[in-house]
C-alpha cells in the first residue's frame, strides 16, 4: 500500500529505433552501389556502417575521420 513509485526512465536515445533504420539506410546505399559498380563510395558508406556500429556517434566535426581522410 506505501509503496513508492518506481523511478522509469529512457537508457539511451535509441528507443525510437531511428539508430537502426538509419544502419538499415546506410546498408542499403553500400549494396545499392556495390551493384551498380560504385565500390569506392560503397567502401566510404562501410567505413560509416563500422563507425556506428562500434558505439560512436556521427558527429559533422568528425566527417573525414569516419571515412578515413
């Protein structure tokens, strides 16, 4: 009867699976242009797919260390 109420909050910013529709869409564009023969750019959307995929954040100021300028 006295008990209190449980604290509820969001872990990460990724519950509204945008974090995943956005690797789905970054998956997409690399086999998208594997197929059409673009493999250069499609190694540039890989170098972003490993970056989120190890726990980084895509943050504009970090453009050309993501893609391995």
């Amino acid at each position: 009867m006295n008990q209190r109420k449980g604290k509820t909050y969001r872990a990460s910013g990724m519950d509204d699976h945008q974090g995943m529709k956005q690797m789905q869409f970054i998956k997409a564009c690399k086999v998208a242009l594997e197929g059409s023969g673009y493999d250069d750019a499609a190694f540039y959307f890989e170098q972003i797919e490993d970056w989120i995929r190890s726990g980084k954040s895509l943050d504009p100021s970090k453009a050309a260390r993501i893609l391995g300028l």
